[in-house]
C-alpha cells in the first residue's frame, strides 16, 4: 500500500467476546467499506443475512465461518429474537461475532434492535455502515436519488409495512412533499403503492424505475410510469428482491445507465481482476 494510504494498515482489532453489526452494501463486492473487509478478516463466525450478495459470500471463503440467518418474505425465516440471542451466545462464548446485512444495518435492516439487544446484556458491539441500497442500488441503475435541477428531499420507505389504508404512512403529505421516493422491498405492494400514490395526487405518467437485484450481475431495470407499473412488472417477470424508485429523477436513466454501457464492451462493472 503506497505511503500516502499508509494510514489505512492501522484497522481496529476484533476483540473475542464482541460483535460487529456491519453493513455489506448493495450487492458488488467493491462496495464493501475497509472496516468492513477488515471485519470479515478478523471474524470467527459471520451471521449474515439474505441480501447479501452471492459475489461477496463466495470471496469470503472459509464457509465453516458463514452461518445464514436471513429474512424473505413469504418464506420460513428464523425471529428476529432467535438471531439476537444467537449473537448474545456467540459473543459469550468468546467469539468474535460479525453480524453481516446487506446494505446499511442501520437503514430498515434491523440493526438497531439487534444492538439495543447487545447493549442490554453488556456485550461490547461495534456498527459499521454499508452503502444502503437506496442510494448506491440506484447510482448502480444510473438514477442518482437527488438531483439539483429535480429534487432537494428523497423519501426512503419500507415496503414490507405497506398495507394500504391502516399502515401508517400519509400517502398525501409524502407525495405532495418529496419529489423523489425510493421504496425498498416493494414488489409485492406494487399495486397498493400505484394506487396511493394516484389517490394522492401524483401524476399517473411520472416515472418509476423498478431494479431487480441492484449492483448485482444479474441487476435488471424496468422503466415505466405509476400508472403502468404493475403491468410493467408483470410482462418483465422482475423478481424480488426490487427497489423502487419514483420521481423525475427517473427520467435521467436513460443518459446516465453507465451499468448496461458497461456490459456491452466499456469496462465491465464486475470485472475485479
């Protein structure tokens, strides 16, 4: 490493008996931060969950060290209770615990409650932020979530408590007040979100960008508008996980989608040799 970086060699050390919430980013192994990488290094068990990505998982090496506990809706998955308890045990058993997520761990990923957990049984913890895909899944979709000519608020919203009247959000005021909104794991409220947004006022014919599998090989991206969104999905059999975005910024895709130029022959996006 040449002098200038000299700096970056002194990286904490990873106790025994302490846990390390870090998040992996969107999905392209290059995201990782140096804590990050630094953590994996060091770590005696890795607990990660299900968005993060089969690139980074194969690098890893070492699969006796990988213990899954992921999320998906609609499939069996562990509590959320028994993954906290499984850090607590781990880290009193003198491991060296590193609780992978993908994106940040801190941004709807559950982050927060697994270190109050922690917090509460007196074991030392350490948060390390990812790049949350709202943020880099769209740069990689060649969408930036804000624009000075566009927008000056971005919305981020969960889709898994979207349920339609009584889920708390206030459709109205988050449309008429944020030009730009990036719903996470939405797919499956596609029609809800099509249908609050246009009772609430948004124009039918804005722009939606619906990304599959963002910052990931196999990242797919559909263009269409709120109107036309759920016939959209249905005729591109996009699959889960998507992220969606809804605003003007949308309309930039088209100039800036450097991932698909990158494919066809400009420098590959996942070519790390």
């Amino acid at each position: 490493m040449t002098s200038e970086f000299a700096e970056i060699d002194t990286m904490p050390a990873f106790a025994p008996g302490t846990v390390w919430l870090a998040g992996a980013g969107p999905g392209d192994p290059g995201l990782l931060t140096l804590h990050a990488v630094n953590a994996i290094r060091q770590a005696d068990v890795i607990i990660y969950d299900a968005l993060v990505s089969r690139q980074i998982l194969d690098g890893i090496g070492a699969p006796n060290r990988l213990e899954y506990a992921g999320k998906r809706g609609g499939k069996p998955s562990p509590k959320q209770r028994d993954i906290s308890l499984r850090l607590i045990e781990l880290a009193r058993a003198g491991k060296r615990v590193l609780r992978l997520k993908g994106g940040d761990p801190f941004v709807f990923g559950r982050g927060g409650e697994e270190a109050l957990a922690l917090a509460r049984e007196n074991i030392a913890f350490r948060i390390i932020p990812g790049i949350t895909a709202g943020v880099g899944g769209l740069a990689y979709a060649g969408i930036p979530a804000t624009h000075r000519a566009v927008n000056t608020v971005v919305s981020f919203i969960t889709g898994h408590t979207i349920t339609g009247r009584h889920d708390g959000i206030d459709w109205a005021a988050l449309s008429k007040g944020s030009p730009v909104l990036v719903f996470y794991m939405g797919l499956k409220q596609l029609p809800t979100i099509r249908d609050q947004l246009l009772a609430a006022g948004r124009p039918g014919d804005q722009a939606m960008a619906l990304i599959s599998k963002a910052a990931t090989p196999a990242q797919h991206v559909v263009i269409t508008t709120i109107r036309g969104c759920e016939a959209a999905a249905e005729t591109s059999a996009i699959e889960a996980p998507v992220l969606i975005a809804v605003g003007n910024v949308v309309d930039l895709q088209g100039s800036l989608d450097w991932f698909d130029r990158a494919e066809l022959g400009h420098g590959a996006p996942f070519d790390h040799d």
